[in-house]
C-alpha cells in the first residue's frame, strides 16, 4: 500500500479583521489636538499681538491683571461625554469602513472647535469682566470673533507635524 499525499488548500476569509487592524494601526499615529494652530493662531490683533497668545493669557491668566478665563479646558472638560459619544459613534463608523481615520478625526476635530467656539461666545455669561483700565469692552475673549473664529483642529502625525487641520466652518 502506497501512501498518498493530498494537497490542502488553504484559503483566508477575511471579514474585515485585516482592514481593521490597519484603520486602528493607523489611528495610533495620529493626534488629534485643539487649538489655535498655524496661521490662524499667527493673526494679530490691532494691537499687534497673536491670538494664540492672547488665547493662552486669557486660558491661564497672566498674573499681571489678567485672570484666568478658562475656555478651552472647560468646553473639553464640560462637554466631555458628548466628546467621548462622539468618538465612539466616530470608530463605529471606522469598523464598518464607512470613514478613514482622517475623516474620524477630522469630523471630531470639528465638533470640538463647535463647542470651543460656543464657550468663548458665551463669555458674558460666565467670565470675569474685563478690567476698566483695559479699555476694552467688558465683554471678555469675545470683543471681536477673531478669537472664536481662529479656534482649529489639527491632525498631526507621528513627529507631530500638521497632517490636515481646519475650523468648524471650514473643516
């Protein structure tokens, strides 16, 4: 009696684990930041100053007259489990292959700077007026909109470069 030998095939079935690990591969590399990035935080206001800097005084405070107006920790802070509901409706979609992680990401970024945009709008309401020696309206982080209009999202990569980046409006 001979022995015979018979060729297996093996084929893979794949559904939709191998696309999965990549898209979540990828999400890894990336980080999503808040802010007032690039160009838009480079604009100046009349007096010659950047809004990313007036961004960070009033955030923070300066300990020189200004207090601390915290708008971006708060909105990020208060507005926290829609965030979280959001990123979690955001990776559903990306296990389904509905979106990229660029556009996960990019469409989270947007509902941020919303909420961002909101919190410094609302100012009057919750912020500690502005100073009369100031000379400006008492109607602190929001005088103009060009602080509220500059708030961005970025997409950075692994060495931290800017990937994608945008506003609510043009995001």
């Amino acid at each position: 009696m001979a022995d015979t030998v018979t060729a297996a095939k093996v084929q893979l079935v794949d559904h939709g684990w191998i696309g999965i690990k990549k898209q979540f591969k990828e999400l890894k590399t990336h980080r999503l930041t808040i802010g007032f990035q690039g160009k838009s935080g480079a604009q100046l206001y009349p007096e010659g100053i950047n809004v990313a800097s007036v961004a960070t005084y009033q955030e923070f405070g300066t300990g020189h007259g200004v207090p601390a107006r915290p708008f971006l920790r708060a909105a990020m802070f208060e507005h926290r489990d829609k965030i979280a509901r959001l990123y979690a409706i955001g990776l559903a979609r990306l296990v389904a292959g509905k979106i990229t992680v660029m556009k996960l990401l990019a469409g989270l970024g947007a509902a941020i700077v919303k909420l961002v945009e909101r919190k410094i709008e609302s100012s009057r309401a919750w912020a500690k007026p502005n100073s009369p020696a100031t000379n400006r309206p008492d109607f602190p982080l929001h005088d103009t909109d060009l602080m509220s209009k500059s708030v961005t999202w970025a997409i950075r990569g692994k060495s931290g470069d800017i990937i994608s980046t945008g506003g609510s409006s043009n995001g």
